[in-house]
C-alpha cells in the first residue's frame, strides 16, 4: 500500500547532484579544490537516508512510500513519469551506497592528495553517487536504465582516470563494452514489457502480468525476465561477462572500493531482486546456474592472484555469484541481505587494500609485501575482521547471509549448486587467508619498501574501523526479515506462488526453513577449516605467493582465468577483426570497384554524348545555319540596288520559264 512520500527524500537525490555541479564549476577555485562540499552533500544523504529508513520502519507491514511526477508526454497522448519509492529493499541500498560512498569519499581525500586532477576526481565520484541513488530510487524502468546507463558512464570515467596509463584506458574501454553488452538484453527485456504491459512502471507491470498481459506466453515472459537480467550480467560481473572487473583494478583504489565493491556491482542483484516476481521457473534456473558457475569460477581464480586487488577482484566476482544464485533459489530477500553485508566487509577490504599500497609506494604485488602487520596494526586488525566475515565465520555477518542462501538451495533441492556454494565458502576462506599471510605475515620480502611503510593517516584508518564495525552478527539481527520481508508493489502479485515462498517468510525461523543437522555442521565447519587449512599451509614457509595450491588442472585455469580472455581474444575479438578486415576487403573491392565501374561506365557515356553533341547535334545546327548563311549571301549578292540589274534578273527567269513551258512541259 502506497503512502505519501516525504518531501525530505528527493533531497538524499539532489544534495549530492548539487554538490557535483558545484564541484564541476568552483571545485578548482574552493578551499582544498571542493573535495569537503562533495564529502558534506554525501555525508548529509546518509543522514536523509537514515531518517527514511526510521520513517519506512514505522509503517505497517506491506506499506512503502511512493511519488510521482509527469515527465513528459509524446504525440499521441503517451505519457511517461519521474518517480521514487522507498520500501525495505530501496532503504536498504540507500544506506549502504550512502554509507559506503560517504566514507570512501572521506578516504580520498587522503589517497589521492596531491592528485593534478583532484578536483576532476572528486566531481566523478559525486556523480557517480548521483547516478547510484537515481537507480536505486527509481519507480519505473526508464528512470533505472537512465541512472544504470549514468553509472555506466561514470564507472568509465573513474576506472580510466589516470588514463595517460594505457593500462587504465584499455580497462575503462573493456568495463564500458562488456557492460554495454548486457545492457543490449535488458534494454530488449524492457522493450518486451513495454509492448506487452504498456507501462513502464514497476507496479503496473506486475498487475498487468498478473492480469494476462502476455496471455498465457510464458516463453515471451522469460524472454523478458531474461532481457533483464542480462543487464545484471554485465553490471554484476557475472560469467561469461565478468572478465571487466579484474581489469577495472587499474584505477585508483578507492573507486575499486566503491564502485566495484559495493554500489555498482550490486545495481543488478538489486534490479534482479526487485524485479523477481517478473521471472517465471525457467528464468530462475537460468539465473541460479549463472550464479554458481560465476561463484566457482571466481573462487578458483582468485587462489592463484598475486595482485592484492586482484584476488579481492575475484573474490567479488564469486560474491557476487552467491548473490545471484540467492535470487536463482528463490530467495532474494537472502541475495540482498549478502548483497549488504558483502559491500561492508569488501568495502572494509579494498581500502585496506588501499591502504597498504599507499604504505608500500604503489605496489600492489604480493611478493613485495609480508610483515606488514607490526607496521600496519589498525590495518591489518580489520582486514583481519573482514576477512572472517567475507569467510563466512560464524558469529559474523557473512555467516548469516551466506549461509541463507546455501540453505534456501537445499530446500529447493538443488543439490549441485547447494554443494558446489559450499566448495566455494571453503576456497573463499583458503584464498582469503593466503592473501593476509603473504601480506601481513612472515618476513618482509621487500626490505627497502617495508623499511618505509607506515600506518596510514587517520582520514583514511577511520573508515576501516567503521566498515570493520558493521561485520558482528549482533548488528544485523532481525535485518533481512525486516527489510526485505514486504517489497513494494507486492499488493499487485500475491498471487505468484514462487513470490510468496520467496517474500512472505524470509526468515529461518520459518518452518520451511528448518536446519539440517548436515547443513549445521557444513555450515559452521566450512569456514575453519579453509582457515586452517591455508594457515598451516604458509605457517611451515614452504609455499609462496607463487605456489601451486590446486590440482594441476584446476591450477592451469586458475592462473589462465579459465582462458576466458583468450577466448575472447582469439574468438570474439578476432572474428570482429576478421569480419572488419572481410567488409574493408568487400568495401574496397566489391563496392569500390562496383562505383569505380559505374564512373567509368558514365564517363564513357559521357564522352560519347559529348561527342555525340559536338559531331551529330552541334553539326547539324551548324550545317544549318552555314546553308542559312551561303544563302544569305547569295541574296546579298543580288540585292545591287541598281533597277538594270533587277530588270535583267526578272527577264531572264521570265525566258526560263517560257522554256520550260514550251519545251518541257
């Protein structure tokens, strides 16, 4: 049941945009270039977003906040709104994307001092922000794909800002296509719905699908619902269009934090969440698969990395799987519970990240690294923290929500996935470990480095503490079902069997989900034992960063990221040079020589007709006007003027005619 928004909401929206324009038009001419107006317009949103949330709270169950206004209007009486609505799911995301942004723009402020073009960092990242709360606001789909293409864009811009590096350009360029390509299917997925619902509108397209707007075509429907969540392939990094994100560690560190981390990847487990009530049985399947296979894939990928920001890349990747997979079970009250209490303790993670290759001069490699911890206590105690969490230890947050996925598996009986998420927690837990060993462990490897590394500035300390706070499970007690239990619009789909089972009872406590003694002992086993394992590993200093940790085969893939940029490369890629060099080839030989014979052709008949109308028509008017000419003169000639002359000249052709009279006639 819609009621009336407040009028502070628009304002989580237009602080931060006002915020960025100024920076983009003062920033170089305001105190410290503008970065304090652009971390106060975020800093007052979180504020805006905690009040709605306290607001949304106190409504009764099933009841949200919702406006809109008339955008615009085509020929024909079509009308399309702008609109906002703020239930369990948006208030959630409002507060991490204000949370985590508000904090790693804090952050940047150190990391990046100094910067020739910090004021041009600062504007981007506002809006980003911008671009980051339109979506997640939005009531209908034009106004999320305008703030998902906005996020797009900006992820472009901050991942390619030092761009004088090739390195940062190339990954920019391969972030903005491989996210365009997905957004290619929703794009498609939204035209389906539009043709078949005739609104764009969230709500209305539910009561249209619930109202037999497809009439019974459950194949156009899971078109559609797929179309979608394509756009959550590319933005979320999921297999086989996941292979962006690792490159998009090129740029500065605090957009991996933020972008990649917490708020740009999780656009589309929120658009897949909100819009779950759209996918029919065979779309579920579908997402579930894509998720395991990208939570696998990530995972194995991530044990041979010897990029600090690169197993923390992979690492998201296969979170972000879980969540998919979360939202493929059946149960996307769970993938967006992950998808919150993932973006603290990554977030918590990559700026810790951050913070180590500010102490070591830029270098990101493992093997320059270990020790670190005496020199570095506050940064590695919350890495540390984080770590558990991302590991899924219990009493942590990544426990509960981790594992309310895997369970959500099991009553769906999907075996496979429910197995193959398990294998996942383990290598998470392993991979995890081997990076704080070889960073925060052991002996320096790098003595000149590690003789100047310090503990970062408080500015950018703070922030990991706070992050580092969020990962007790005591914080998030009752989240999930208080969030996520009644999205809105569910007035308008109570009848969907699977959004029932997926919203009504979301909490383990109901009796659907019961806990398997098996699945109890995995769940609170996994997690250690990944620990352990990678810790008696390394405490015996036989294996370094390079060491093979996997079967052979498994360890071949890993360290070739499953071949998938060469798979590209070689396939995709060189088929589009092949069919590029193949259509130059037809351009220049087919259509070139086609158009250079058509010239020769019409020159030729050019010529003729040229000659033509200088022999046949030109001579023909001058023959003319010579016979003309010859008899003009020849009656010139007569005209003497002399009365003999005439005279004589009438006589004779006188006698001539009396002749031919007589004679021949």
């Amino acid at each position: 049941m819609a009621e009336t928004l407040p009028s502070y909401v628009p304002w989580i929206l237009f602080l931060p945009a006002i915020g960025a324009v100024v920076q983009q038009l003062l920033g170089p001419r305001l105190p410290r270039k503008g970065d304090l107006v652009v971390v106060g317009t975020m800093a007052a949103s979180l504020v805006l977003s905690v009040v709605t949330m306290l607001a949304w709270a106190k409504l009764p169950a099933g009841h949200y906040f919702a406006a809109s206004w008339k955008w615009f209007e085509l020929a024909g009486g079509v009308t399309f709104e702008m609109g906002m609505v703020v239930d369990g799911l948006t208030s959630a995301l409002l507060c991490v994307v204000t949370i985590v942004a508000t904090l790693v723009f804090l952050y940047s402020t150190a990391y990046m001092k100094g910067d020739p073009r910090y004021h041009r960092f600062f504007f981007w990242l506002s809006f980003f922000g911008v671009s980051m709360l339109i979506l997640t606001l939005a009531d209908n789909l034009l106004m999320l794909f305008i703030g998902w293409e906005l996020v797009g864009l900006c992820s472009y811009k901050l991942i390619g800002f030092w761009s004088e590096d090739l390195a940062n350009a190339e990954a920019a360029k391969k972030a903005f296509i491989t996210t365009r390509v997905g957004d290619v299917g929703m794009l498609i997925g939204i035209m389906i719905l539009y043709t078949q619902c005739g609104t764009l509108h969230i709500g209305e397209i539910f009561a249209a699908v619930k109202g037999g707007a497809f009439g019974g075509q459950e194949g156009l429907l899971t078109l559609a619902g797929v179309g979608l969540f394509f756009g959550a392939v590319g933005k979320s990094a999921q297999f086989p269009l996941h292979v962006w994100l690792p490159d998009a560690m090129a740029g500065p560190t605090p957009v991996s934090a933020l972008i990649h981390a917490a708020t740009m990847v999780a656009a589309g487990v929120y658009l897949s969440a909100r819009m779950f009530p759209l996918f029919t049985p065979d779309a579920l399947g579908f997402i579930a698969w894509t998720g395991g296979i990208t939570a696998f894939i990530g995972a194995i990928i991530a044990v041979s990395q010897t990029d600090i920001k690169k197993v923390l890349a992979y690492s998201t990747i296969s979170q972000l799987g879980y969540m998919i997979l979360g939202v493929g079970v059946g149960a996307p009250w769970a993938a967006m519970f992950h998808l919150c209490t993932h973006a603290m303790f990554k977030a918590c993670l990559f700026l810790g990240s951050g913070s180590v290759i500010h102490a070591m001069h830029h270098a990101q490699d493992l093997k320059d690294m270990g020790g670190l911890r005496a020199k570095m206590p506050v940064t590695f105690w919350t890495f540390v923290i984080s770590t558990l969490a991302l590991a899924g230890i219990p009493l942590t947050s990544g426990f509960m929500s981790k594992d309310a996925i895997l369970l959500q598996a099991l009553h769906e009986h999907r075996y496979v996935l429910f197995v193959l998420g398990f294998g996942v927690a383990f290598l998470t837990a392993f991979y995890m470990t081997r990076l704080v060993w070889l960073c925060f462990m052991g002996k320096p490897k790098n003595e000149e480095k590690f003789s100047h590394a310090h503990e970062s500035p408080l500015v950018m300390i703070a922030p990991l503490v706070i992050l580092a706070a969020f990962t007790p499970w005591v914080f998030w007690g009752g989240f999930a079902e208080d969030f996520f239990g009644t999205p809105a619009y569910y007035e308008s789909h109570p009848d969907f069997e699977h959004v029932q089972e997926a919203y009504i009872a979301p909490g383990a406590e109901a009796p659907h989900h019961e806990h398997p003694w098996y699945f109890q002992l995995l769940a609170y086993t996994t997690g250690g034992l990944g620990l352990a394992l990678g810790i008696g590993i390394f405490l015996s200093g036989r294996r370094d960063e390079k060491s093979r940790l996997l079967p052979a085969p498994l360890h071949d893939l890993s360290v070739h990221k499953f071949h998938m940029d060469e798979m590209y490369l070689d396939g995709i890629v060189a088929a589009g040079n092949a069919l590029s060099e193949q259509s130059h080839w037809i351009d220049a030989n087919v259509v070139d020589g086609a158009v250079n014979v058509s010239g020769a052709v019409s020159l030729f008949v050019g010529d003729a007709s040229g000659d033509a109308d200088q022999v046949i028509v030109d001579g023909a008017v001058n023959l003319t006007a010579d016979v003309a000419e010859g008899a003009g003169a020849m009656v010139a000639t007569a005209q003497t003027g002399r009365i003999r002359n005439y005279i004589t000249a009438a006589l004779g052709l006188t006698a001539v005619v009396v002749v031919i009279l007589v004679f021949v006639l």
